[in-house]
C-alpha cells in the first residue's frame, strides 16, 4: 500500500537567491518555483518537505571526477564554468545540496519503499569526469548510484526522458570502478525517436526494465522526466503536449503493475532534469507538476483535478508572429 504523499527532499540552501540574468538555464533556480506553483495550484498537501540530508563533500564529488576538477570548481579557478552557467560562491555551494538531495530521495525510496521520493534537482546528466557540460556540474546520478551500491549493494536504472541522451554515466564507465554494475549498461534509459515512435521505445524499455526488476537484476528506478522533451521547449522537439503526458501515463500505470507482480512496492524516487522556455517558464512548470498529478492519480490512488497548460510557441519572421508545429 503507498502513502498518499510524495516526500520531497529540498532545501532552499540548493536554490540560488538570484540567478544571474546571463543564465540560458534557468534550472538553478526551477525547484524553488516548481514548489509554489504545486502551493499555487492548491496541490502542496500533496508533498512532504524534508531537508534530511548533508551537503556533499570534495570527497564525494570525487568519486566521479578528478581531484583536479573538483578543486577548481569550488575555488573558483579557470575551467570551474565549463557546465555553460555563471560561477559563483553561491552557486557553488548549492550543487553540494543539489547532488546530496537526489541521493536523499533515492536512498529513501529504498528505505521507504512505500511512499515516492522526490529530489526536485536538475544539471546532472550531461557532466563528464574532467569537467562539466550542457548545464551539467557534476554527475550526480553517478555518484548517488555508486553509494546506493556500497551500502545496500543494489543496482539501479535511470530512466532518462530529458530531450537529450544523458552521457554522464556512459562517460563515467571506465573512470568509476564499479559503476557497470551500480547502473548496468542497458539501463541508463534515454528513449529514441519521436511522436508515436518514442513512446514506443519507452514501453519497450520499461518490458526489458520489467525483466531486470523480477529477475533481482535491478533494485530502484529513477524517473526522470525532462521537460525539454516537449515539441514547444527551446531546446526540444520529441513530444506533443498530449504525447508527453502520455509518457508519464504509462510509467505510473507501470509502476503500479510492479508493485502488484513483486507483491512489495517498488523503490521508486524522480528527478526533474531539463525544461526550458525562455517565452514561457510557466509551461515547464506545469508539464513537470502534471507529471506528479499523474502519479498522484494513477499510483495513489487521489483524486486530484489539474489541466494542463502549455502556451503554444511562436517565432517572429519579419515582424509577423508565427506559430511554431
């Protein structure tokens, strides 16, 4: 039986107070607004705020990068921007809590198997050993599966539906020791394709994913629902409205089927990775806060009415406004 509440691990201290203004990525700054808009949309009953964790240490963020990298970046040396945002002190010491949350939220899953967990954090995916990339400082994902794998001794899968294939733990393979079998090759999830096609792949990786889960072979998953998989974001272009909705449609329906055929719920935590609207941050606010409403509806068992709004796209070609398909 779940809990009817989502167990949200956040703390403002992962948040910057004032994102600078050259920022494309607007992600350092998109937990604290995705949680007022669930207060927003009368959904924060829903969701238990917890700051249960620690920050990481240099230590930590070395088990997926070099000493060198990990030095520069927190003393604010050259190279310390290569993730394409804006350094500072503060934003340096929130990607200690960012990473240190999805560790929080996948560890209690595991722990609390019963209730979803939730680390609203992005900027993981695309990080490489030597340095950052595409919004990306540190491997978070590698690190927090790597940690899961020491102290439970279980494997996990990631299922990736940002609009872009999540290199982190693919570059991090021969770097990590241990991480083929902390995140096993086939299940760093990222769907191909587009439209129909893409939610296909989706349901045929969660059948493999089904196997691995009944057979012992994978132990937590990890949805990770990026909003700039959407046809509208500024950076995306794989799914309708309708088609991204239906993604997290079948992943909650999945989900509940699993607890059903492993007689136990599943270990189940989410993160938010991309999304990104420079004409209307709203509308990647309110895909990521249906996704949870689907959860909430299809998983445990609510009753909770939301309807989605997604501004359609427009470009501007000689002075005319043209809807974007």
């Amino acid at each position: 039986m779940r809990k009817n509440t989502i167990k949200v691990h956040y703390t403002p201290k992962q948040v910057l107070a004032k994102d600078s203004g050259g920022n494309f990525s607007k992600s350092p700054l998109k937990p604290k607004r995705l949680l007022e808009n669930f207060e927003a949309e009368g959904l924060g009953e829903y969701f238990d705020i917890v700051e249960d964790f620690t920050p990481y240490t240099n230590k930590d963020f070395k088990i997926a990068h070099t000493k060198r990298y990990v030095n520069s970046f927190f003393s604010g040396q050259k190279g310390c921007e290569s993730n394409g945002l804006d350094w500072s002190t503060q934003f340096a010491e929130s990607v200690r809590y960012t990473n240190a949350s999805l560790h929080a939220a996948i560890r209690g899953s595991i722990v609390e198997p019963d209730q979803v967990h939730f680390s609203p954090t992005s900027g993981f995916h695309h990080a490489r050993p030597d340095g950052g990339s595409g919004f990306c400082t540190f491997s978070g994902q590698v690190i927090a599966s790597i940690k899961i794998l020491q102290e439970f001794g279980l494997s996990g899968s990631y299922l990736d539906l940002d609009g872009h294939f999540g290199n982190s733990v693919e570059d991090a393979r021969s770097f990590v020791k241990d991480l083929d079998k902390a995140v096993p090759s086939e299940f760093n999830i990222n769907p191909i394709g587009r439209g129909t096609a893409y939610i296909n792949n989706l349901k045929w990786n969660l059948q493999k994913l089904e196997e691995a889960i009944l057979t012992g072979q994978i132990g937590y998953v990890v949805w990770c629902h990026g909003a700039d998989s959407h046809e509208w974001d500024d950076l995306g272009f794989q799914c309708s409205t309708e088609q991204w909705l239906e993604c997290s449609t079948i992943f909650w329906n999945w989900v509940k089927s699993m607890d059903k055929k492993l007689g136990r719920p599943l270990p189940v935590s989410c993160a938010l990775f991309g999304g990104y609207r420079k004409d209307d941050y709203q509308s990647v606010l309110n895909l990521h806060t249906a996704d949870f409403v689907e959860c909430m509806n299809i998983l445990l068992n609510l009753e909770v009415k939301y309807t989605i709004k997604v501004q359609p796209k427009y470009s501007y070609s000689h002075g005319k406004a043209e809807y974007v398909r």
